[in-house]
C-alpha cells in the first residue's frame, strides 16, 4: 500500500530545490550561498495555490548551509 504524500511537502521541497538550484557554492569555505531573495522565489514559482508561508525568508548574499553548521536553513534543523 502506498503512502499519500502531503502536498504542503511537495511544495517545501520545490521551493528548496529552487533556492539551491540558484545558489553559489564556494568549496573554499565549504557554504552554499543564496542568489536569490524570497521575492525572486515567489516572481520564479508564479503559480496560484502556493503556501506563501513554506518560503523561508532568504535574502541575496545569505549563507544557507556552512561547514560549522551555522547557515540560516540548518538552524532549524538542530
């Protein structure tokens, strides 16, 4: 039998996987930084029906995942 998928986490995961498809990776530092703010997110996705409240607030030039484990998308992980 297979499981229903939520729809709130497929649009969660389309949203990040916008954000890291858009983002600068420098292995100097070991971060994943983000290019886009969270309004460029909304203008790219366009759609009706989006949860506005599953996009995170981002900004441009924002650490999103660091090697130290500070980045602004792994905070709410820990």
């Amino acid at each position: 039998m297979v499981h229903k998928r939520s729809f709130d986490k497929l649009q969660h995961r389309i949203v990040r996987n916008l954000i890291f498809k858009n983002a600068y990776i420098d292995k100097y530092r070991g971060e994943i930084v983000s290019r886009i703010s969270r309004l460029d997110v909304l203008s790219l996705l366009n759609c009706e029906g989006l949860n506005v409240s599953l996009i995170p607030e981002v900004e441009k030039g924002e650490v999103l995942i660091d090697s130290r484990g500070k980045g602004s998308l792994q905070q709410n992980a820990t």
